[in-house]
C-alpha cells in the first residue's frame, strides 16, 4: 500500500491518501453491514447468498462507472474482502482467524490506514518534488517553444522565391506537441489544491490565465504561419515590414522579452523593470489605406482599392496582419501575467505622472515622501 500511495509529487500522494481513506472507509461499513443483514449475530449460507445476489450487481456497477477509479476498486475489494474473510473465519477457524464482520473490517482499516500514511509522511521529507515547480518550469519551456516555432516561420518566408503552400512537418509537430503539453497541465493544476504551503495560496487563476494564454498564442502562430507560406513574395516583404517582422531590433525586443520571461519562471526570480509594451513598436507607423509605406515594391498597387480588396492575395495579407497582431497582443498580456506571478524588482512608483515636472526649483522638494518612490521590488507568490 505504501508502494501504490506514493507519487513523485505531493500533491498526488495526499490525493492518493484522500481517496485511498475514503474508499477502504466506505468499503469497510458496506461489507460490514451486508455481513450483518445477512448473518445477524450467527451464520446463515441463504441469508448471506441473498442479500449478496442483490448487493453484488450494485457494487460491480460502482466498480464500473465510478468517476474516480482507486476509490471504486479499493472500496469493492475491501467490501469483498470483510465479506470473504468473515465467512472464512466463520464456516472454517484457524489459529490466525481474526473474527466476523466488525472484526476483519478496522483491521482492513487500519492497515490500509498504516501503508498510506507511511507514505504521506515520506512524501513531506527532503528532497521533495512539487507539482508547483513543474508547472512553472513548463510553463517556462513552452513559452520558449513558442517563440522558436514563431522565429522559424519568419525565416521560412524571408527572402522565399515563391508560395511555400504548406509548413514543414517539424513545424506542424513542434505546434501540436507545444498545445498538447499545455492541454494536458490542466490536470496537474488541479491537483497543486492538495500541496500544503505555509507561504499562502497559490495564484491558481494566474496560472490558468496563462496557460490560455499560451494555448491563444500557440494557435495564432500556427495559423500565422499557415496563411503566411501562401503569400506571394512580393506580399510576404510587405507583410514582413508592415508588421516589423523583418527589422533586427524588433525581434531581437520579442527575444530579449521572452528571455525575460521565460528565465523569471524558471528560475522564480522577480523580472526587472520592462515597460515596452511590443504593441507600441508593431503600431507605431499608421499605414491607413496604404499597402506598403516607406519603400514601394512595384509588384504591389500604392493604396487599398476594389480591385486590391477582392484579390486573394490581399484577403491573405489582411489575415496575417490581423493574425500577427493578435500574437504580439498575446505576448504582450503574458509579460503582464508574469509580472503578477514573479514580481518586479527595481520598480519606481509614480512614473505614470509626469505632472508634477517643472512645478518646483531644484533643492525646494519637499522631504514629507523621503524614501516613498525609491527602487523596490513587487513580488506575488509564484
């Protein structure tokens, strides 16, 4: 018992131990009772078969449909066993023979009782594994999956001679397997309720909100890069640098703040002050009815009109723009759920309102908030 109770994480094994007690609990008084409806005080082969005839088909049903299975097997085998061991004890004693009914059901109960708390015990001793710091390491390494699938879409389509059609396998893999691990966390955040913390509860809805977000952001990729390798070339450069998708230092921005991110999750350290949104650099040239702006490729019409509507191409070029919004606005929220999670070190109240500038002469300020705006540090549990 203390072998199947046991899990690497803690979380697991308290659940483990909730489920195992609950259901050699239940198991142990349904035995007892068909036991004693069936036999009272004596022995009686016909009660016993009848009352087990009506009782057995239920229990194999629970067994079947339980939504939980260890609580459906442990409380139909300890139900068996009170059962089996009473009439045993009863119709043929040994030396060993504990007794009837009540007798074999606390000693089925407490030594299932014994094994799971040896090993809920073992599950608090150093070293332990927690479902906590998984997820946020996980959560670490998808993001990380994400702007990799994303960097490697951008270098498929810069500088492409004609319409990829289709993104490679590898791609198309490293999407799914990226949503299917992030899918398939919801059920280790569930069971993080069962780890005991004397630092507070855990921030279960931030996680949640980015896990979503995760999820948001590894769909609009895939779709990105799905419309993206139909452009032509000549839309894919106008795309590219509409979107500053081909300009260094906005990608290495998107780098440098997933690197932020991703390394503040890992290692659960504060980020440090980050307060450029990538937002303010993807719509910072106003493009209006224009396809292109400061350079014009002569393969493309100057501005948007009927004939440039109703071609395909510009239907594509309008998704991904739309598509490439949507995954740097998605980015952006992350960075803002992180911070919530891990904190921000080095961060200065008030530099929101810049009103008060220019209303005192250098070496008037008053001393009343000496000390209230210096450097600090924000930090939520993570």
């Amino acid at each position: 018992m203390v072998v199947l109770t046991s899990n690497r994480f803690v979380g697991d094994t308290v659940y483990q131990f909730v489920l195992r007690v609950g259901g050699t609990f239940i198991g142990a008084v349904g035995g007892m009772t068909v036991w004693y409806i069936g036999n009272g005080s004596g022995l009686s082969a016909y009660g016993t078969a009848a009352v087990c005839a009506v009782v057995f088909p239920l229990m194999q049903f629970y067994r079947v449909f339980c939504p939980i299975i260890v609580q459906g097997i442990l409380t139909n085998v300890t139900a068996i066993l009170v059962i089996g061991y009473s009439w045993q004890d009863a119709t043929l004693p040994t030396a060993g023979a504990v007794g009837q009914g009540w007798s074999v059901a606390w000693r089925r109960f407490l030594a299932v009782l014994i094994g799971i708390s040896i090993a809920f015990i073992g599950a608090f001793l150093p070293p332990k594994s927690t479902q906590k710091t998984t997820i946020r390491r996980t959560y670490a390494a998808t993001l990380d999956a994400n702007v990799s699938i994303l960097f490697r879409i951008i270098s498929l389509n810069v500088g492409k001679k004609q319409p990829i059609q289709r993104l490679p396998n590898s791609v198309i893999k490293n999407i799914t397997a990226t949503r299917a691990r992030l899918l398939s966390s919801a059920l280790a955040r569930n069971m993080i309720k069962y780890e005991f913390d004397f630092r507070g509860a855990w921030p279960a809805a931030e996680y949640e909100a980015l896990a979503n977000l995760q999820v948001e952001l590894v769909d609009l990729i895939g779709q990105f890069g799905t419309a993206l390798a139909t452009l032509e070339p000549a839309w894919t450069r106008a795309l590219l640098h509409r979107t500053h998708l081909d300009d260094p230092d906005f990608l290495a921005h998107i780098s440098s703040t997933m690197s932020l991110v991703t390394s503040a999750l890992r290692t659960k350290t504060p980020m440090p002050f980050y307060n450029r949104p990538l937002l303010a650099t993807f719509l910072k040239t106003p493009y209006r009815f224009r396809v292109t702006f400061e350079r014009h490729d002569p393969d493309l019409p100057a501005t948007v009109d009927y004939a440039t509507i109703t071609s395909s191409q510009y239907m594509r070029f309008s998704c991904c723009v739309s598509l490439a919004y949507s995954v740097i606005n998605r980015i952006d929220r992350i960075v803002q759920v992180v911070k919530q999670l891990t904190g921000e070190q080095l961060y200065v109240r008030g530099l929101g309102d810049m009103s008060h500038l220019g209303e005192s002469e250098p070496g008037n300020e008053s001393d009343e908030s000496d000390g209230e705006d210096v450097p600090l540090r924000r930090k939520t549990e993570a």
